[in-house]
C-alpha cells in the first residue's frame, strides 16, 4: 500500500508535467492569443493543477490510511479497499480505450496494479488469521 502513495505521487508530478506541456504547447501554437485568451488558458491549467494535486493527496492519503489500519488488524480495510479498488476500477476500464498520453496511461496502470496486488494480501489467508487474532 505504501507503494500505491508513492505512485501516486508520482503519478501527480507526471499529471503536473503534462498539463504544463499542454499549455505551453497551446500557447506556441497559437501566437496571436490575447492577454484575455493566454490568461484562460493559464487558468484552465491551474484549474486542472488544482484537482490533480487535491485527487492525488487524497488518493496518497487514503493508501496510508488503509496500511495504516492494515497494520493495525482493522478488518474494514479489506472491505473499504475492495470498493476503492472497485472504484478506481470503473474509472480505469472507462478510460483506457480512450486516446491520451502514454505517461499519464502507464503510471495510472501501475497504480492499478499495486491496488490489486493490496487485494490479493489483504484477502489471503494469512491475512484473514491475522485480522481473526487482532480481533479477539
């Protein structure tokens, strides 16, 4: 779990990276933009900085939350990590067949993984004897 935090942070900075691109790219491209069309555009990317950095803390806050009460032998971290990974999921399969930029694709996928790899320990069983003794 504590690697998923590090991919997602990691994540975010590749996520910062190519918004910045973008918008640089967008603004070369289109040199005769106003200071009203280049100071929407440096808005929009701030918007887009913004709720990348406020998903991804969340996102890095929740992984160590959860190996946090892993750890602990709190039984609901299995549970509330299925429905995340279910979540994260949903979003995954709803954006992978779509068009965008590899970087962002294959941190994304990796992050994925490391979410099922969290599944697999937490629901082995190992780890059901563990989370049965800390309950007693």
């Amino acid at each position: 779990m504590y690697g998923g935090a590090a991919l997602t942070g990691l994540g975010m900075i590749i996520d910062l990276v190519v918004i910045g691109q973008l918008k640089n790219t967008y603004v070369k491209n289109h040199p005769f933009l106003d200071q009203a069309g280049l100071n929407r555009i440096n808005a929009l990317a701030g918007v887009g900085d913004l709720g990348v950095i406020i998903g991804c803390v969340i996102g890095i806050g929740l992984w160590i939350m959860l190996a946090g009460a892993a750890s602990r032998g709190h039984g609901w971290t299995r549970t509330v990590g299925t429905v995340l990974f279910g979540l994260d999921t949903l979003v995954f399969l709803a954006t992978a067949g779509r068009p965008g930029i590899p970087a962002i694709k294959t941190i994304h996928l990796l992050i994925w993984l490391a979410g099922l790899l969290a599944l697999i320990f937490l629901w082995q069983r190992k780890s059901s004897q563990f989370f049965a003794a800390r309950r007693r």
